[in-house]
C-alpha cells in the first residue's frame, strides 16, 4: 500500500531516499516507437503473428489502438522504443451505452532474441499510481529479460484519460507538516481537501462509483483479449497484489502465475489490518538491532523508547523548523504521537538510521525525524500524480463498509496497548479515512469483494522482513488458499522488496521460469544492515 509515498532504498549498497513516484514532475509525452530494439524479437500477437500491441483490435466493449505511449511527469528512458497505445472501454460496465475512458498501455520488449510467449503484467502499488511511471523499477529489476513487459495505466491514473488527480489533497498534506498530524482541527481541513477533490472530479464528469478493483480487473482481462494474448503473467506491488488477487479470483483464464510483493488481501484490507502490519514491521527493526551488539549497547530497549516517545509527543507535541535541500526558507514540523507512528512506517525504507533516530529525538533533538518527514511530505515530485479518485474509490467501496469503527480500534488497541486512544484511533497511513469516506460517499461494493481468493494458479507470495505496510504475515495468509504458492519472506527488506533486494529480483525471475519450484538459495546469504551508531548525547529538552 503507498497511498503515502514512502522512500525506496534501490540497493543494498546505495543510501538514498526515493519516493515510490520518483519521476513524476513535468508532464512530458514520451513518443513509443512500434519497433523493438534491435537485439530483441518481440512477442507475438497469437492471432495475427504481429508484434504484440502493434495490431489494433476490439474485444468486446473494449478497444486497443496503437500509437504513442502514455505521458509520464519525466522522461523514462527504460520507455524508449516501447511498443504502446490505448485500451478503451467502458467507465461503468453497469451503463454500457454511457461513456468510454482510455487507458495508456506500454510494451517493453524482452531482452532475449528468443522471448518466451506469455508477457509479464506490472500492476502498480497505492491505491492510485500509474503502472506506466514504475516502468523503471520493472525493467531495473531484470522482469523484461525474457518476457516483454506490459505496463498500463490504471484506470483514473496519471496517463488515464480522464485522469482522477488531485494536486490540492497533495498540496495540503505538505502544509500539514507543520499542524498537529491527528487533531480535530487537522482532521477538519483534511476532509474539506478531499471533498473539495470530489466536488471537482463529479463536476468534470468522472462516475466516481466506477474506480476500483471489479472495473480495474475487467480492465485487464480486455487488455489482454485486445493484444491477442492466450496467457500472461502478474507481477503485483503493494496495492498490486490487492487487484492481483482479485483478478485471480475474478479472471482467472489466462494467468499462468502471479508475483504477490509486499501483500495486501482484499479480504483483510482495513485499518485493522495496517495496525498489525506496523507492528511487525516496527518489531523486525527492533529485533535486527537487538541482535546487532553495538546497535543493543547503544540504543537498548528500543521499542520501549519508541512506545515512550509516542505517549509523550501526543501529549505534548514537539514544534521545530528545518530547512529543506535547494531551499533557504525554514518550514515549520510539529511531531505529536500520530506522526511518529507514520514516519516510522516509512522509515523502515531507511532503517540503518532509525535507532539513531529515535535516540536522539529521545534526548531532545527532533531535527532529524522533523527533517526526513518534512522532506518526504514536501517533495514537489509527490505533487499531482496520485489518483485520488481510485484511492477512495478503493477504500470507501471495499474497505470502510466492511469494517467498523471499533474494530478499527481494537485493530490499535491491540498492536499497540500503550499508545494514547487519539493514535490508536487513526491506522498508519489511514489517517482520518472513515470521514473521508463519508463525504466521498459512493456505494459499497459487493460484499464478495472481500472473498478470500481460490485456486491453483502458481503464485509466488513475496514479503519483506520489515515491512510495516503489509505485514509479511499476509503471505501464509494467502497461501491456505492458493494450493500452489510459494511463500518467502526476505529478511531485512521494507515494503515492496522487488525495489530494494537483489536477492527478491532473483527468485522473481527464478519463479516465472519455473512457476512451481523458484530457487529462493540467495536468502542464505543476506546479513542484516548495519545500523548507525551515534556519539552520545547529554539530554535536553526537546524545544531547545
């Protein structure tokens, strides 16, 4: 789930913070070529022995057409001599004579000279980021070595047309660093941003009811009929893995296999839910210091520390100024309970520092923590590229119907028994999501939406040791029904470990080509980071 864009680590070796939409600024077309590079054959279309994507064809309500590839908010090299176009079909199949949307697709060809037949499908995280602008981690990652990749735009995304964007919720959320992260007052600006967003997509035309995961599904099922595919293959990422299992259960005919990366059942998709995940998450971390002498003798007790620091902020939150990179002007953090429980979430992308961190926001310096926070809420890069429409549209058809308040609650309680009642009540990147519900107002969706998925489609169920968005927990979850998955936790990965670990872009590879018995040996080799040792501090107070 990267509803919030979090930072990526990209390797092991290298230290530095992404946002999962690194990339997405300016807004420029990227022109596709209809021809492969020279070195690769690409896939054929089973009925016309073109080309995949270069013939253009109907299926059923739905349409694919060649032409340009989608725009991207920068250029993306990994696009270049891309085979694309557009898949149209309907925005409600409930009205099949109402309106059509499009949707951008891009094909990259297989490095192979001899690619094998079934493509591999890239199904983006967020809710609401755009498969297409993640083409970079697809291609960096190796999926393309002897598959073509096949990226579209999810319905309401980026490159969609229409596309169901909302610049002044991101707007906001980069002022809101400098508010109390759960107030009533915050919560109140937060829900007039959101309705602000329907107000503007309901009066542009957009049927709001029509933006999740039983339309996006379809989506893909005609796509695949369109391009004259037989069979192909899902590769799933964060919310990914959510439309991932829901196409399997739904569309079943033509997946050979599916990649599950950093898992989210549809069945367990709710508040409660992300509680659990952070905790283990936050427990992962905990533990690899533990383990780490130095990190132990240094930064002792860890989740005591924490779980302190969280009482005390809430009651009595800390107000700093920081100055962010290419700028001179100081911006304004407050840190309460809510927002240390949050940036933990996304600082396990980061965790050599966190020990660190917390340390000395312990002993009074809250510079560090205010500063990575305001840094990733701010990110100009994180502005306008978030389908806000299929956020809700998600959450509010299929999750908060099905889910109480109080077992929302209790999902806090539960995880995390110290912690204040005002933090418990707001999940980990679901801040205030029940009244933003309320004012998106659209009808829930069939309760078989939450159905656990069935079957014996080989899937491979990937999940990272500190994740603390979908807890690695969720992958013998979905295994009790999946007769042939395999399931491997990477140990030491945050959230989405096919971004961050070689070993977990190994077994990927490894799984496509044998769906039954991926070679997972490359676990045995991976030691945990070494975690930041910092001098010692004499306490101040936490203003000084």
């Amino acid at each position: 789930m990267t509803h919030h864009h979090t930072p990526r680590r990209p390797r092991r070796a290298v230290r530095r913070l992404l946002t999962p939409s690194a990339g997405m600024a300016t807004g420029l077309l990227v022109t596709g070529l209809l021809t492969a590079p020279a070195h690769a054959q690409p896939s054929p279309d089973t009925t016309t022995g073109a080309p995949i994507g270069t013939t253009a064809r109907t299926a059923g309500d739905a349409r694919y057409e060649p032409g340009p590839c989608p725009k991207t908010a920068e250029p993306i090299k990994e696009l270049e001599g891309a085979r694309c176009g557009t898949l149209t079909v309907p925005e409600n199949r409930a009205k099949p004579s109402g309106k059509t949307i499009r949707l951008g697709v891009a094909i990259v060809s297989a490095k192979s000279a001899t690619p094998k037949p079934d493509p591999i499908v890239w199904l983006a995280g967020g809710p609401g980021d755009d498969a297409v602008g993640e083409a970079k981690m697809a291609i960096d990652g190796g999926l393309n070595r002897d598959r073509d990749v096949i990226l579209m735009s999810q319905r309401g995304t980026y490159s969609a047309d229409p596309d169901a964007l909302c610049p002044n919720i991101d707007e906001f959320n980069a002022r809101a660093v400098g508010l109390v992260f759960d107030a009533p007052s915050t919560e109140r600006l937060h829900v007039e941003a959101t309705k602000a967003c329907r107000d503007k997509l309901v009066g542009s035309g957009i049927d709001l009811s029509a933006y999740n995961d039983t339309e996006s599904a379809a989506d893909y099922d005609d796509l695949r009929k369109a391009l004259g595919i037989e069979q192909w293959n899902l590769y799933g990422i964060s919310y990914g893995t959510n439309l991932a299992l829901v196409s399997m259960r739904l569309h079943p005919d033509g997946l050979r296999s599916v990649g599950l990366d950093g898992i989210l059942p549809p069945s367990k998709g709710g508040s409660a839910s992300t509680w659990s995940s952070a905790k283990q998450g936050f427990d992962g971390l905990f533990k690899a210091c533990a383990e780490q002498p130095a990190c132990d003798k240094r930064y002792p007790n860890l989740p005591a520390t924490f779980e302190k620091l969280v009482r005390d902020l809430e009651a009595k939150p800390v107000t700093t100024t920081v100055t962010l990179p290419d700028s001179d002007k100081p911006v304004k953090v407050v840190l309460d309970g809510g927002l240390l429980v949050n940036w933990l979430v996304s600082a396990t992308h980061t965790a050599e520092a966190v020990p660190r961190s917390l340390d000395e926001l312990a002993n009074g310096d809250p510079q560090r923590i205010a500063q990575q926070w305001a840094t990733w809420k701010t990110n100009p890069k994180g502005i306008g590229v978030t389908s806000h429409g299929l956020v809700y549209g998600v959450f509010c058809s299929e999750w908060t119907p099905y889910e109480t308040q109080e077992q929302a609650l209790k999902g806090g309680q539960e995880a995390f028994p110290t912690f204040p009642r005002s933090v418990q009540a707001e999940a980990p990147l679901l801040t205030f999501l029940r009244p933003d519900c309320d004012v998106w107002n659209v009808p829930a969706a069939p309760r078989s939406i939450r159905d656990v998925t069935s079957g014996d489609i080989p899937t491979l169920a990937l999940s990272g040791a500190f994740d603390a968005q979908t807890g690695a927990d969720n992958g013998p979850y979905v295994a009790r029904t999946l007769t042939k998955a395999t399931v491997v936790t990477v140990p030491y990965e945050p959230h989405v470990v096919f971004a961050t670990s070689k070993c977990a872009q190994d077994i990927a590879a490894s799984f496509f080509d044998t769906p039954d018995a991926p070679n997972t040996d490359c676990l045995k080799g991976l030691e945990p980071p070494e975690f930041e040792i910092g001098p010692e501090a004499a306490p101040r107070s936490p203003g000084s």
